[in-house]
C-alpha cells in the first residue's frame, strides 16, 4: 500500500481527471500511458481510460463505489455502454440538474454523503445504484462534500476546517476513521486533488512529505 505523487498530464488536480474505488479506477482518455503504468501499479484493479460526456473532466461529473456508477443526465449512452461492457458495474444517469456529481457527492462501499439540495428522486437513484445509505449535509458549511473530501473502505481525508463533531458525523455515515489534511502544498480540496482506494492513493506532484504523511494515516494505506 502506497501514496504516489503524479501529476495527469501536467495537471496536480488528479480529482477532477479522475475516480478510484476498490473495483476500478477511471481516468481522462488521453492520460499518458506511462501514468496510467504507475496507476495500475498503485491501485491493483483495473484502470480504464474514458470521458463524460465527451469530457475528460470524470471526477467533476461521475462518482461511483464497487457498486456502481452515477453519472449526469447528458452522458453518452455509448460512454455508458463501455463503461458496463468493462467493469461489469451499474451505471446510471442521476435525474437532477445538479451535474457536478463527483463535486457534490462523498461514497465508499459503506454510506454516501450528498448535497443537501439534491432532489428525491435523485437520492433514489444514488442509494439504489451504490447500494448505501446516503445522508445529506455539509462540510465547513458548504455542500460541496465531493471535492472537499476522499472516502476509501478504510479511511476518509477532509478538508482540514471541518469541525469535531463534522469529523463524527461523517465517521457514523462512511463507518470509517476520519481525518483532516490537505493536497498539492495546501489545498483544502482534497478531493480535487487526489484519488485513493483501500490498497493505495495518488496525489499531485506538490502534495509536501508531511502531507503525505496525513493522508498515509487518515487512509491507512
């Protein structure tokens, strides 16, 4: 288990380029073969190079666990198509005009977070296709629970001004240990900036050592 810095294609972002799960990992298309080597390496399940919605921006617009995978109501039916033909997952287009999927949901395989103004047929669709509970609410006040945090099967990493009771809050829902940090030399949007599963993780090229070393032990990897 281990915690790689790299960039995607020049980008340190690697939340917005990207999602990770103990089942797959997803990645912008046109990732250079080298990083996509160090990704297969790091996380040991299969990783598939695709877009959304002919954008390579797949941490912005899909959120997924083991389960399955959400994505907007625009996304191609051909992407969704390979998308099932590879992982052998669900895959769903939530019913809301709230598209920033990966931004506004938090999942693992255990609780799912969602932002607190997503409509009810839209938590449907989430809790039947992740197969979890889901939860609203916020995190330091915002509802933008996605980009501001990383959930794995052992561990989730927060931005670093949520509050104790945020902390134990989000613990009861994932029913994982939760800590704070940041990404890519300060960034309190950790979930923008880096992708982790149970059996690894990867953040920019600017995360510090001692950064590292908070998202090793929030994560366990």
């Amino acid at each position: 288990m281990v915690v790689i810095r790299v960039n995607f294609n020049g980008n340190p972002n690697l939340g917005v380029y990207a999602i990770a799960t103990d089942k797959y990992v997803l990645v912008r298309s046109d990732l250079y073969q080298k990083t996509l080597n160090k990704l297969k390496d790091t996380f040991k399940v299969p990783v598939l190079r695709t877009k959304i919605a002919e954008s390579p921006i797949i941490g912005v617009f899909a959120i997924g666990n083991s389960n399955g995978i959400l994505v907007p109501y625009f996304t191609l039916e051909s992407e969704i198509s390979t998308l099932k033909k590879e992982l052998g997952v669900i895959v769903e287009k939530v019913p809301s005009k709230m598209t920033a999927l990966g931004n506004i949901i938090l999942a693992n395989d255990k609780g799912a977070v969602a932002h607190p103004e997503l409509e009810r047929k839209a938590i449907k669709v989430i809790k039947d296709v992740l197969d979890v509970e889901v939860v609203c609410g916020k995190i330091y006040r915002l509802p933008l629970v996605g980009s501001m945090s990383v959930a794995t099967n052992k561990g989730a990493i927060v931005h670093p001004m949520a509050s104790d009771e945020e902390l134990e809050w989000l613990s009861s829902v994932l029913k994982v240990p939760v800590d704070i940090g940041t990404v890519n030399h300060g960034s309190p949007f950790v979930g923008a900036g880096m992708i982790a599963n149970s059996y690894g993780a990867a953040t920019g090229l600017p995360t510090t050592g001692p950064e590292l070393l908070r998202i090793e032990r929030a994560l366990e990897v």
